[in-house]
C-alpha cells in the first residue's frame, strides 16, 4: 500500500513451547544440544511456527474494499482540499505584504520629495491622505484574511480529526476480525507460534498462512460478526 494510509499494528504472537515429541529414553542418550537441535527443526518441518502478512491481508479484505478504500478516498480528497486551501491564504498573504511594502516605499519617496521641496505641502498632505486610506484598506483585507484562516482552519482541523478517527476505528475492526480467525484457525493449537511478517528475516512459503488467515477474515466480515 502507499504511504501508509493504513499502519498495521503487529498482532501479539501467540506463543508456546514446542511440544517434545521425542522419546525420553532417546533424550537421555543424547547431549543437551543435540536434543535442542532436533526440536527446532521438527518445529519448524511440522509447520509449529508460521507466519501471516497483515498488511497483504487488510489490502486484499473485503472490509478494505468495502470500507477501506472509501476512507481513502476521503482522506485523499480531504488533503487535497486542505493543501488548496493553505496555498490559497499564503498566496493571499504574500499578495497583501507586496501590497503593503509597495505603499511603505510610497509613503517614505513622498517624505522624501515633500523635504526636498519637490511637491506642495497641499499635494503633500492629499497624498498622504491617499495612502492612509490604502494602508487601512490592507489592513482591513489583512484582519479578514486571518478570520478566513482561523474559521477555515478550525473546520478543516475538526474534519482531519474525524478522519483519523475513522482511521483507528477501521483498523480496530480489522484487528478484530483477524484476531478472531486466528483464534478460530489455530484452536486446536496446531501452530506453536504464529508471527508477523515483519519480523521474519527468512522463511519457507509453505509457512505463510495469509490466504487462510484472508478468507476466514472475508467469512467473519461477511456474516457481520462486527456488527
């Protein structure tokens, strides 16, 4: 998936110890670290430990397809709105501050020519009464703008909230559902161990148990056990 729109959180490993199969009189004939060897690879070759790819299984659900990829469209059409409108105001503002440097240079050539003598103190005073009223116009647009960007911005930060929080709520129904099928799969404790795919370094296929683990997800989703 992309950026992770959806952050799979590790389930906890459902661990036990290796039962030991191997007979005790053949245990009392061999070193301590023999037997340790042997066990680990009858673990291993019986299929005790095996491993689930969560972030396979949420995109390949049906409570991704029916519910997932919707939020993500929300949440992409959120942002894109959202980084509209923030380009919008500092566009706004850069405007407003060109403007109000423009007059600032304006005012200080007017100082300038009215001391050398270059303009009547009647043009003088006419111009400054000009600029005032320009300045107070800029300030004017300045204090609604930031009104805009308080009011806008409190709205769009209570919608980002509410996305995140269906964001929690979609990932804990898919917690659920996967905590239930592997509770359901595995109750006869056929599996020693299972683990996320995360953390396995190197693994046999054989012991990857995602599409099992997906369709009783897709079971447990469709005859509504979340609901």
């Amino acid at each position: 998936m992309k950026k992770s729109l959806f952050f799979i959180l590790a389930l906890s490993a459902m661990m036990t110890s290796c039962a030991d199969s191997a007979n005790k009189n053949a245990e009392e004939a061999t070193t301590a670290s023999d037997n340790t060897e042997v066990r680990t690879v009858e673990c291993v070759a019986s299929g005790d430990v095996v491993y689930v790819d969560l972030d396979y299984i949420m995109s390949s659900s049906k409570l991704y397809a029916t519910e997932g990829k919707a939020l993500e469209t929300k949440m992409q059409e959120f942002q894109t709105r959202a980084t509209a409108a923030q380009e919008g105001w500092a566009k706004k503002e850069q405007n407003l501050a060109q403007e109000y440097n423009k007059l600032q240079n304006e005012a200080m050539k007017l100082q300038q020519d009215y001391e050398k003598g270059l303009v009547t103190t009647l043009k003088a005073q006419e111009r400054q009464t000009e600029l005032q009223k320009k300045g107070e116009s800029i300030q004017t647009r300045m204090n609604a703008l930031q009104t805009t960007v308080q009011t806008e911005g409190a709205t769009l930060q209570k919608e980002e909230q509410a996305l995140s929080e269906e964001q929690v709520v979609l990932m804990n129904r898919f917690q659920e559902l996967t905590r239930k099928a592997i509770s359901e799969l595995n109750a006869d404790k056929r599996y020693k161990m299972i683990i996320n795919a995360v953390s396995v370094v190197d693994a046999e296929p054989s012991l990857n148990i995602s599409d099992v683990v997906l369709k009783r997800v897709d079971e447990l989703y469709t005859a509504g056990t979340l609901e």
